[in-house]
C-alpha cells in the first residue's frame, strides 16, 4: 500500500490532516468495531464501564488505546500521517496516528473531541499533539485531555507547557 505525499507547511496543515483522518475514520467499520470492543467488556454481570459514564468510556478508550497501538516514531526524515484504518492494520503509530484514532473512536459513541498542539520548555515549536474530550458529549461544558501516547490516567498534561494552540474538530 502506497501512500499520499503531501506538503506540509504549518502546524495547521498538520492539524488538518489529522482532523481529516478522525472524520473518515469516524465512520470506519474497523473504527466502530475497535470502539466497541473497548467499551462492551463485562465485570460481573454488569458492563465494566457503565452506561452514560461519559468520563469513563473516554478514559477506557484512551487505555485501549494505549493497550493495543505500539507507540513508534514516524518514518525517518517522513512524518507521515495514518488513517484510523491504517493505525488499526499495523498495530502501531506515532502521536498523530493515535489521536486519529482514539478521535475517530470516540467520535464513533458520539463524543465531542478537540485537538491541542503544544510547545513545551525546551523546544523551539509545536511538538506533540493529543485530544481534549468533551464532556458530558451532548453540551460540552468541560474539555479532559487524553494523551495515548503516555504513561499517565486521562485528565494528565504537562506541566512545562510554553505554548498551546486548541482546533476544533
């Protein structure tokens, strides 16, 4: 399989294809089966995650993420930009590659997902890139971040951030 080459020429651009890959993949069949064998586990004789406990099918999904897509870094010299689908095939991806993915899950229940870039202390640009969910996801009034790509539960972030930069999805 060969993929797209495209110019990328600011963190827009960027921020648009991964944008563009949580809008297919939302409606993927691959994309609804991952988000449902995520959430449709038994503890019991109840779901593991129970029904309308928005904060807890998110932060689930997060782990799910994290559990079954190996973090790896992009091609070298290349940062490539994976479909959720794509994500799914090879079992790995770098930040990008599994924000398109946990997005287009959530997005697959319904959920309202935003996207955050930030700079941290140390770096001379935008580097690293994770979601915000929306909460509860019919109005959202709060905004948690998930970041797949670390070791910590969801709400984390950083502390040495210098510059954000939040896009709508």
């Amino acid at each position: 399989m060969r993929g797209k080459i495209r110019t990328v020429r600011s963190t827009d651009d960027r921020v648009r294809f991964v944008t563009e890959n949580i809008h297919k993949g939302r409606v993927s069949g691959m994309v609804h089966t991952f988000a449902s064998m995520a959430l449709t586990d038994y503890c019991g004789d109840t779901w593991c995650v129970p029904v309308r406990d928005w904060l807890g099918e998110a932060c689930n999904m997060m782990d799910y993420v994290r559990a079954n897509i190996r973090y790896t870094l992009d091609t070298r010299d290349i940062d490539t930009y994976r479909t959720p689908d794509r994500t799914l095939q090879l079992a790995m991806g770098d930040c990008d590659d599994m924000v398109s993915l946990l997005g287009a899950a959530l997005q697959a229940v319904g959920h309202a997902v935003r996207i955050k870039v930030i700079q941290m202390r140390g770096q001379d640009e935008f580097h690293h890139i994770y979601l915000l969910v929306g909460l509860p996801p019919e109005a959202p009034g709060e905004w948690v971040p998930l970041d797949p790509t670390q070791p910590f539960d969801c709400g984390w972030e950083p502390e040495d951030i210098v510059r954000q930069k939040i896009y709508d999805v």
